[in-house]
C-alpha cells in the first residue's frame, strides 16, 4: 500500500462524488445486524414483546425452518446492540430461543465514492428500504471476496463492480427489489467482506435478481465464499425512526 492510499485509508469519513464545492465526506454510517433463531413456537410472544421493546428492527420468520426466525436490527451507534438489543433479548422470550450462529451477521454502510447524496446513501435509503411495509420478503446472506480481487487495478475492480451496480439498479427501478449493502471486514467471527439483504414485495424476483448475480464476473471468478442464506418474510416492523446524530458533519 502506498503513501497515498495508506493516507486516504486513515481518513475514516466516508467520500462521496466530487462536486463545484469539492469532495463531499462525512463521519455517519448505519450498522445493521443480523441474528438467526430455532425453536420459535410462539412467534406472537416475541412480536408483543418487541412492539413494547422500543428497538429499531424486523422480524423474519425462516422460510425454510418452521421454527425458525431472524431479527434485523439497525443503529449509527454500534454500541446498541449490546446496550438495547442484547438487553431485550435477554430479558424477553427470545432468551428461550436456539441461537442459530452461523446467520449471524453484523456490518456498516459504506460509501463507493461516485455518492452525491452521502446521507441519503448511507443512512437515508437503508433506513427507509427496512422500514418500508411493503417489502415484506427478504435474502439476507454474507459474502467473501478471493484475495486476488484486491490485487486487480482499481480500474479493473470499479469495472467488476459497475456490473452489481447496473443489475441492482436496474431490478430497483422496477420495484421489483432494493437491496441493503453493508461492509463487515473483522465484524464477524468467519471474516466475511460483505452482508447483503435484498428486499422486496414478492420472493420470485429475489431469487431472480441473486440468479443474474451468479453471471457477473465478480460472483463467477472473485467469490471465495458466498452464504449461508436466510431467506423469510416480515411478522413484525418497527416504526421508530433513528435519532438525529449529534455529529458527522458533510464537508
């Protein structure tokens, strides 16, 4: 790594798309986790509890476990998911539950650097997209990248990338599924690079969008792990919105 890039690495804010007033950069991100249960019986239980729970989050239950869930939870702060999340779990009927450690899964909202919007990318969008009703099924899995991705030129990976960025914008403009991308380098235990949940009103078009995934030429050469995948529908949603943040200001 050279001076430059080491430079830009220790600048911890995230960069957006250079503008007449320069680069836009700021210091906010949304971290979401992800936690899978077994031995869900009463699934009204833990739904009662988290209406009255005051979290921020959803609840899934597994599509191919009938007694499976997953619960997503989502702050700025990652202290929260000890402090109020962790808490509630213990205190609430999910204390009975079977912790399901492979689909655990934790990771940040990251700028790409093309942004002119960092707060609607990074807090805005995955906020409203968790929020929102009507996307009531969701995928939600890891990802590991090979190491001679980052060996590729800058270049060559933007060109890789531009590819999952013109499938998902395309399948988004539609209605047909908006996805939630986060960054997860060290935040879990199997060292995953990346967690994606892809929402929508249906579940065919899920499966589709993960299916022209597999073509590009990230997924066919430079995966080196991909999953486990949750895949479940919503029983319960949150409606409170996250606090305004005291710091992070766009230069």
């Amino acid at each position: 790594m050279d001076d430059e890039a080491l430079a830009a690495a220790v600048d911890l804010r995230e960069k957006g798309r250079t503008t007449v007033n320069g680069v836009k950069a700021i210091d906010r991100r949304l971290f979401v986790q992800f936690l899978g249960f077994g031995g869900c019986e009463q699934v009204d239980a833990l739904t009662a509890e988290l209406e009255d729970s005051g979290l921020r989050g959803v609840l899934y239950e597994d599509l191919n476990d009938p007694f499976g869930i997953g619960l997503v939870t989502y702050s700025e702060d990652a202290g929260y998911f000890l402090d109020d999340v962790r808490r509630h779990i213990h205190a609430s009927s999910f204390s009975r539950l079977d912790l399901k450690p492979e689909y655990s899964m934790l990771g940040r909202t990251y700028a790409r650097g093309y942004e002119s919007d960092l707060e609607e990318a990074l807090i805005d969008r995955p906020t409203r997209n968790l929020q929102d009703r009507s996307l009531s099924w969701a995928v939600w899995y890891p990802l590991r990248r090979k190491g001679e991705f980052e060996e590729l030129s800058g270049d060559d990976q933007r060109a890789i990338l531009s590819e999952h960025g013109r499938i998902g914008h395309a399948f988004g403009k539609t209605g047909a599924g908006h996805d939630v991308r986060l960054a997860c380098h060290g935040l879990n235990k199997d060292d995953n690079d990346f967690v994606i949940g892809v929402l929508g009103a249906e579940l065919h078009p899920l499966s589709v969008i993960v299916q022209t995934m597999r073509k590009t030429r990230q997924t066919a050469h430079y995966l080196e792990r991909l999953g486990p995948f949750f895949t479940g529908r919503a029983v319960w949603r949150s409606a409170h919105q996250l606090p305004a943040s005291k710091s992070g200001k766009t230069e």
